[in-house]
C-alpha cells in the first residue's frame, strides 16, 4: 500500500478482475466495478476496461482511491464493551439487539453510530465512504466478538484473512435436539432463498448461485430437549451457522426465521422472555495486519443464554 489514498499489490488468484482485485484489497466488488468503471484501476500498468477481464494470476495491480464522500449517519455516545484497541483496529463485544450499520428501519443506534463517535474521526474509508471499517458483521440479534479497522491499511489486512479463510471464528449455540452424530461438518452452497428473498437457503450441489460454506460443529453438552454446540467457520456468509444447524434438524433456540423451537422450549424461552436465536460469537483470532502479531479474543457467553443453558441442563 503505497499512500492512504493508493493501494498497489499483486493478484494471486486467476479469473475474474472484479473478484480478484476484491480477494486482494478487501474493497467490495461493487466499489471494485465502480473504480473500473472511473478509470482509477491499472493491471500491469494499463487502464482497466472491465471487471469481467479474466487473469491468469500474477499481475500486478494499481488503484487510486478517491476520497471517501461523507457518512450520513451520525455518532452517537453510545456505550462500547471494547476487549482491545490500538490506532489501527479495535475488536468489540457487540450486544445482542445492536445492529452492526445504520440500514432502513435502523438509523441510529447502531455499532457505527457508536464507533464514529468513539473513533472521533480516526475512521476507514477504503469501501468509499467515512466511516469505521466493517470488515465482518453479525447478526443484529447475535452477540458477540467484532474486528473493526480504524485505518485503511488495516482494513485491508484483515480483509485479506476473511477472504482466505484464516480468521479464527468460533460460536457457541444452543439447538433443539440433539445432532446425531455429536460433531461432523456441514458444507454447502448459501443463497437467497427462493421461496422467501429474506431468508438464505442451503442450494443444491449443482447451482450456480451461491457461496460455498463451511461449518464445523461439536456437542459441548447435551441439554434437556436441546444442545450446546461449538461452531467452527471456515467461512462467513450471511446467516450460515442458523441456517447450516436448520439444514440438519436442528435449528438454534429462539430462531424467528430459520427453524420453530419444540413446544416444552417454547415455553420455556416465553418464561424466560429470551426474544433472540441462542448464538453467541465467542472466540475470534487473526494477526495483527500492521505488526504481525497473533491476537485471540474470547467472551463470555452473554446473561441471557447462561440463563438459558442453565434452565435446559439436565
């Protein structure tokens, strides 16, 4: 990364110049196309004509980043659990009912409003726009351990580890059932659903649209109707481990969308007024972008599905 406002490498991966250069730089393809399209991207030192070109691997690459255009959401003093924090990134334990990004329906009140307060201005714009850079989400109604990048060159960094796969993420869950067999693997491609545009469905082996996904999975205990699983992601997509754990049978606790929780702990989450899916983002590792060094967080399960496990224990 050659300025704050210029990032140069070279591409690994072979195919297309929209998904490659995304690998590379952690920009979104859609910011990728963008660049293309305003001339501010050169492979091998020539313009690039269009995201679709195909490479074979090797070349190098050049992209003049605009100035990010201004954030309309507004920082907000928000309370932040903040588990570590240098000039370059952060890593939040985000409550349960926090959206990560102000969207329709949710203005404010989220991470961002709480991080451009926070941040004071020390923000990423590498996506194009001034705000703290969202490397990775959850779910609004998951709680759990976030990377946030403060600068560009950060942002970049870790973006690079959520594409290839090396960001430790573990989550701790509680099923209905019990999985048969107690550890295994669920892999498959992630999609909208075609019954439902909301929701992500498991797609069949033979689609074309899609992500592929990975979970592991472990029984840490077995519970009174349920279980409490550890999940491993190899990947990240959208809604994976609800919809991976619905996929076998076994959908987590409290899940509005993905499964209907048995009548016995229906009524129990009613006594309990647990309103959310029993996921909780307990373990994340990555190196450090800028030093190199290897970092481990983990968060204690939250009050709530303690509660919860607690109420289910045999």
């Amino acid at each position: 990364m050659a300025s704050p406002d210029v990032l140069t490498g070279t591409l690994e991966t072979a195919g297309r110049l929209d998904k490659a250069l995304a690998e590379a730089t952690g920009l979104s393809r859609e910011r990728v196309k963008g660049l293309i399209a305003d001339g501010a991207v050169e492979i091998g030192g020539t313009p690039a004509k269009s995201g679709s070109a195909k490479l074979s691997g090797g070349e190098s690459y050049r992209i003049a980043l605009p100035p990010p255009e201004p954030l309309e959401a507004e920082p907000q003093d928000i309370p932040l659990d903040i588990v570590f924090e240098d000039e370059h990134l952060l890593v939040v334990n985000k409550p349960a009912g926090m959206v990560v990004h102000p969207a329709a329906g949710n203005p404010d009140g989220t991470l961002v409003n709480a991080l451009l307060f926070h941040c004071a201005g020390k923000l990423s714009g590498i996506n194009g726009v001034a705000r703290p850079g969202i490397v990775h989400r959850i779910d609004k109604d998951t709680s759990g351990l976030l990377v946030v990048a403060k600068s560009d060159a950060a942002h970049e960094g870790l973006a690079k580890q959520f594409a290839d796969h090396s960001i430790t993420r573990r989550y701790l869950a509680v099923c209905a059932g019990h999985p048969n067999p107690p550890s295994g693997t669920i892999s498959g491609r992630l999609g909208r659903s075609d019954r439902d545009r909301k929701k992500m469905a498991v797609l069949p082996d033979d689609a074309t649209r899609g992500k592929h996904a990975v979970t592991h999975y472990e029984t840490i205990k077995r519970l009174d109707h349920a279980a409490l699983i550890e999940c491993r992601l190899e990947t990240g997509r959208t809604h994976q481990v609800r919809v991976h754990c619905a996929s076998i049978g076994h959908a987590l606790l409290g899940d509005p969308t993905y499964g209907r929780t048995p009548k016995p702990l229906r009524t129990l989450l009613e006594s309990l007024d647990f309103q959310r899916q029993a996921l909780h983002a307990a373990r994340l590792g990555f190196i450090h972008p800028i030093s190199g060094e290897s970092l481990d967080f983990c968060a204690e399960v939250p009050a709530d599905m303690r509660e919860l496990i607690d109420e289910t224990t045999r």
